[in-house]
C-alpha cells in the first residue's frame, strides 16, 4: 500500500537509498531545512554535535519521514 507523507521544514526524515557520491548510506537520518520547489528540499545531515557533514537537494521519492509517537491520522 502506497502512502503519501506531506513534508514540512524540520521534519526529520531518512533516506530510502544511498547516495554514495555524498557518503551517504540508505537510512541517514537528516532534517529538512528549506523547499526548494514542489517536492524537492534542502536536507541537513549533521552529527550528534551538530555538525553538518551532508546538505543536499532531495526529492521526496528519496525521503522517509520518521515518526517518534504514534497517530490516529496519516499526514
């Protein structure tokens, strides 16, 4: 079953493959910073101190957006 997730600024999301150019591997947590264009974002992949080492244009296709509680609506 395919659904659709809206993203927003400073959803947290992963990626679904990597993209090894970057040093990136297929789950990499990052956070989206900017909407670029319909769906297409900016994401920021930084370190536990905040660091960035990755910031990339995305698309959605390439984006899961992570959950941290549980809800009765999908968004």
């Amino acid at each position: 079953m395919l659904t659709l997730t809206k993203l927003n600024l400073l959803d947290i999301v992963a990626l679904k493959e990597p993209l090894l150019d970057h040093h990136l591997l297929a789950g990499q947590v990052g956070t989206i910073v900017e909407l670029l264009a319909p769906d297409v974002y900016e994401v920021d992949f930084s370190d536990n101190n905040g660091q960035t080492y990755a910031m990339l244009p995305l698309h959605t296709s390439q984006l899961l957006k992570l959950h941290y509680t549980p809800t009765n609506s999908l968004t």
